[in-house]
C-alpha cells in the first residue's frame, strides 16, 4: 500500500468515527425526550387500537325493531333469522306504525321491519308478499350496509321457500369476497395505518430535530466543525430510518396476532419496500426543514402538508374512485397513496414484486426528486 | 517577527447591492487576544463567518492559519474553534456526553477524549455534574464549558462570537481567565464582544463601522487617539459616525 493510500484509509476511518458519534448523539436525543418517545412508540400502539377497536366498519349487533302485524309462521321465521345473525339484535316487538317514528326518535335504533298483515297467506296465494325495512340514513354508509345485510337475509329466507317449488328457470349468484372473505375492516386500515405512522414519525422527526438545531444555534457549530454537512443531514436521518423500521414491526405484529391482520406475501419484501417510503419520508422531512426556521413552523407544514392530504387522499379512509377527478389527480402526488396500494398488494393479496413495481419505481423517483431539490436548496442556504 | 495566523486583503461580502464587508485587511498574530468591535449591523458577523469558511467571499483574499479561504475550507474547519452568542452545547446531553459529542466529531480518538475531559472537568471543578444535563446547569458554567470544548481539539485560532452575553462580571471575569489561558498556550483568540471593559482585556482591537474597518489598535492607543478614558468613549467616538442602522 502507497502512502497515500494509507492516508486515505486513515481519512476514511475517521469519518466513520465522526459519523457514529453523531448517531450516537442523535439517538441520545431521541431517548431523552420523553415527546419524541411516546410519538416514536406510543403512536403506533394507539392507531392500531383506535382503528382497530374503535372505528371499525364492520357493523354489528344494530339495535332493530320489529313490527309484525301477520303473526304467522313465515313472518315468525323471518323475525327469528334476523334475531340469528350477529349483525341484529331484536330490541323490541311494536303493535302499533305509530310507535316506529317515536323509536326512532328516541335511541340509537337502526333499522325497522314492518311485516303486513297476511303475510304467509299472501305468499301462498298470490306468490307475492311484502316487507317494510326502514332504516336511520342519517349515516348513509352504515343504513345502505344494514338495508343490504337484511335483503340478504330475507333473499336467503326466499330460497328456502324456492326449495320445495320448482322454478323454470333460476340464476344462482355465488358471490365470493376476494382476499378478504369475512369483509374485515382491517385489511384496509391496517396498511393505512402503516403509511400513516411511517409518515408522521419519518416526516415530522427529521424536520423537527434538524430545525431544532438552528434555532439552538448548535447548526452553526456543526457548520463550523469539519463534519461535512450531508453527512450532518445522513446522520439525522440514520437513527430515524432504524426506528421506524423498529415501529413497522411492532405495528405488523400487533395487527397480524390482535386484529388477526392476514400476511400472505414475503415479509422481506414488505421491509424493502417500508425501507423506500421511510426514505421517501425522510427527504420530505429534510425539504421542509430546510425551507423553514422554527421548529413550530416545521411541525405545523408537516402536519398540514403531509398528514391530512395522507389520510384523505390515501385510499384508506376515503375510497378514491369516488373523488372528483381534480381530488384524484391530487392524489398522485401523495406518496402514501402508492405505498398504501404496495402494502395492500403485499400483505392482503399475497403479491410479489411484480405486480408492486410501478408504484415501486413511482416511490423511487419521488425519493431522487426530493432528495435533489433539498440538496441545492441545502447548498444555497449554505453559501 | 511576529507569525501571522490570520490575514486578510481586502477581502469583501456583497449580498446584491448591499456590501456587508467593505475591502477589510487586517492581521492577527499567534497567541494573541483580537477584539473584533462594533455596531450591531455593521458587518461582524459576516467576517467572521467568512473567516470560519463558512461564507464564500465575493472579493479580496485570506489565509486562516496558513489555508485559502476560497479553496481551503476543509482544512479551515479543522484548525479552528467556534463558540457563538447563542449557547453552542446540547442542553439535553450530559457533559461527557457533549465533550464525547465534540470530540468525535473532531475526530479525536476515544483515548484522547477520555484525557482530555478528565482534565477538563477536573479543571472546571465539575466532578459533580459530570452526570448532570448541561440544561440544568447555570449559564455561567454553560459558557465555561462551551468554551473548554470548542478548545478542545487544539485548534490554533478559536473565534468568540459574543460568548459572555447575559453572563454577571464575576462570571464574565472568570471566562476571561480561561481565555487568558489558552492565549498563554498559543491560541489566537478572535473575539466579539459588546462589553467595553472585555475589550479593555485584548491585546489589539479593531472597530468595524459601516462594513469598514475603522480603527486597529491596542486599547491603550486607541484610547489616547481618540482621546478618550475608556473604551467605551473609543467606541462612541466611532460609531456615532455611522450611517447604517442596526437591525
């Protein structure tokens, strides 16, 4: 070996040596602040219980009430198959129409069957009867899914009749839910959740701790020092990047064994694929806290810029096909919206990274972009 | 003859239309204590961070311990030290952990970290905080510190940016003797300061108005130029003359 190569070796050793002890510093910050902390772990635990406990879709055990003016054996079938199911829960009979508006008014009651007089006789007649379902659309989600769970049960109660008469001709819909049978709410929250956290922990840390730096003054210091200043933005990311990739797994086990969260694809792919959000993450985090000064300015741009166009035009809370189309053109733009489609197609679908390799490389450029932007404006501020 | 550490020609900062540095020249020698005076506004910070190498000069030529201002900078920053106005120490870190901090990043290896900050602690008579957050000290001892570690790798110029503001005179007088120390140890001392009785304490001064410098001297001359007791008449006598405004 020349002697420059030793000294070159010798340089390079000592710039390692600088970049530990800065991961070493930033980590002691990290550890220290009891905020950064509970953010770091405390977040993630309480988005999954939240979503996973609290704002479920599925709906069960709707209170219902049931107005049976027939009494005959039919309309007692039906009432009992509604009794059955996990989705009702019968609160009380009426004997009265009058009584429906008035139970309506006053409680949280769903829904309301109103069986005719003559049911069964009509039915056996004149091969036609009717129901009455009336239901609370003061939430139109949840009154379209209770109307379609109660069409479902009394469709369900019509084959049963059909068994003993003979029909000329019948279409048999066999309707099967893909990936998700039992229509879990959690296979579709879960990889929000992750975009989500990653999202906040990667954005909000790295803006904020480097911003924090300038207004302490202590930037200055590290600028004076001969630490180069990328490896000073290298080394803020560094600790980030190993913690959230800490919270994914936290957030995976919780979701796969508390909210029985299915995992069909390689676990490998889905951390590759973490590892480029996060970076993603991480240079939106680095733009921003180039482009403000105070470490409350920091927060509120990372706040409003990323967390609220993440959980509206993500997917996840709201479905983007249903989106005026400016809303969806918007939408491309918002990184999570693509890792959310990557996460789903892992985890849910059981895909590889063939069928993810378009939001992948969409990720990946995103990444460069930000990464090139922050740098020059890194260097003016600089100079 | 005296060795020069820090040179300058002429050497000037423009933003736009605004000259913030006017052609200063001006040579500070080894070991010596150089009071860098004037207004607010009136172009010491942007010298000084010029000299660090953290700000391109637009014109004009320096040497900071013998490297190029322009093409240096790199070895600039090894061979300096900085404590500025604000508090420079991280407040939610011991103070090992801030001397390790520093000292990595200057690239000292852990067995001469480890001697340097026995000594220093035993110095500064901090045997008992050493496990304190440097937050929870007094601010006095805060700039005591923060002056023992930008020393702490040996540089051979450490430049002052106003290091005693909010500190009381009893304080002040003590930093002034860790100053005093390191000038005896062949540090140049390059310092701000808006403390009139600190600059009665350097060796020379000079007095920046407007982006110029306007007087270099020792406090002694200077005082008998402008036939003034103190400093502070020296320093009313020049910047009562200037046309810029302080920000």
């Amino acid at each position: 070996m020349s002697l420059h190569e030793v000294q070159k070796e010798k340089q390079i050793k000592s710039k390692m040596k600088q970049f530990l002890s800065f991961i070493k510093k930033e980590f002691l910050h990290v550890f220290r602040d009891s905020k950064t902390m509970l953010m770091l772990f405390g977040l993630p635990i309480a988005q999954i219980t939240l979503f996973g406990f609290a704002l479920t879709n599925e709906i069960k055990n709707s209170r219902i009430v049931v107005l049976d003016q027939a009494k005959d054996i039919a309309s007692q079938e039906i009432v009992q198959k509604f009794e059955a199911g996990r989705q009702f829960t019968l609160d009380r009979t009426l004997n009265n129409p009058n009584q429906i508006e008035e139970a309506f008014r006053s409680g949280n009651l769903k829904l309301a069957i109103l069986i005719p007089a003559n049911f069964y006789e009509d039915l056996q007649h004149l091969h036609e009867a009717q129901i009455q379902i009336i239901s609370d659309a003061s939430d139109p989600n949840t009154a379209n899914t209770l109307t379609t769970y109660a069409s479902n049960i009394l469709m369900d109660y019509q084959l049963e009749l059909m068994q003993n008469a003979k029909l000329p001709m019948s279409i048999d819909t066999d309707i099967r839910m893909l990936y998700n049978p039992e229509l879990k709410g959690a296979t579709n929250f879960v990889p929000g959740v992750i975009a989500l956290v990653l999202m906040l922990v990667c954005v909000l840390m790295t803006s904020v701790s480097i911003v924090r730096e300038k207004e302490r003054g202590t930037m200055e210091i590290l600028l004076v020092s001969p630490f180069h200043p990328f490896l000073v933005i290298l080394s803020k990311a560094v600790p980030y990047f190993i913690l959230s990739l800490f919270n994914l797994g936290v957030i995976i086990l919780m979701s796969v064994f508390l909210l029985d969260m299915p995992f069909n694809g390689p676990v490998w792919l889905l951390f590759a694929e973490s590892g480029l959000f996060i970076l993603t993450c991480l240079s939106v985090g680095l733009l921003i806290s180039n482009s403000t000064k105070s470490q409350a300015a920091a927060m509120l741009i990372s706040l409003m810029g990323m967390l609220i166009p993440t959980l509206l035009l993500a997917g996840f809370m709201f479905p983007l096909e249903n989106m005026p189309w400016p809303l969806q053109l918007i939408s491309n733009v918002v990184p999570a919206k693509w890792f959310y489609i990557i996460v789903k197609s892992i985890m849910v679908k059981g895909l590889g990274f063939a069928a993810i390799w378009k939001e992948t490389l969409i990720l990946f450029v995103m990444t460069i972009l930000l990464l090139l932007i922050s740098y020059k404006k890194f260097n003016i501020r600089l100079s | 003859m005296k060795e020069i550490v820090i040179k300058t020609e002429k050497l000037t900062k423009q933003f736009g239309n605004f000259i913030a540095a006017n052609e200063i020249s001006f040579e500070v020698y080894k070991g010596e204590i150089f009071g860098f005076l004037g207004a607010n506004g009136a172009g010491k910070t942007t010298a000084m961070r010029m000299l660090c190498g953290l700000s391109r000069p637009t014109s004009g030529n320096a040497t900071i311990a013998g490297f190029d201002v322009y093409r240096q900078t790199e070895e600039i920053k090894k061979n300096i030290g900085y404590m500025s106005q604000k508090f420079s120490l991280y407040e939610d870190l011991n103070i090992l952990e801030n001397i390790r901090f520093f000292g990595g990043i200057y690239g000292l290896s852990r067995q001469e970290i480890r001697e340097k900050s026995e000594k220093l602690i035993d110095q500064l008579g901090l045997e008992m905080e050493v496990k304190k957050l440097v937050g929870e000290l007094p601010l006095g001892w805060k700039q005591k510190l923060a002056f023992s570690v930008a020393i702490l790798h040996e540089p051979s110029i450490v430049f002052l940016d106003e290091p005693t503001g909010g500190v009381d005179p009893v304080t002040r007088r003590q930093f002034w003797d860790l100053i005093y120390e390191a000038s005896d140890r062949g540090i140049t001392i390059f310092v701000t300061t808006h403390y009139m009785d600190e600059a009665e304490y350097c060796n020379r001064v000079s007095m920046m108005v407007d982006g110029k410098i306007e007087a270099l001297d020792t406090p002694g001359n200077l005082k008998m130029k402008y036939a003034a007791n103190s400093m502070d008449g020296v320093f009313y006598e020049l910047a009562r003359g200037a046309k810029r405004k302080a920000d």
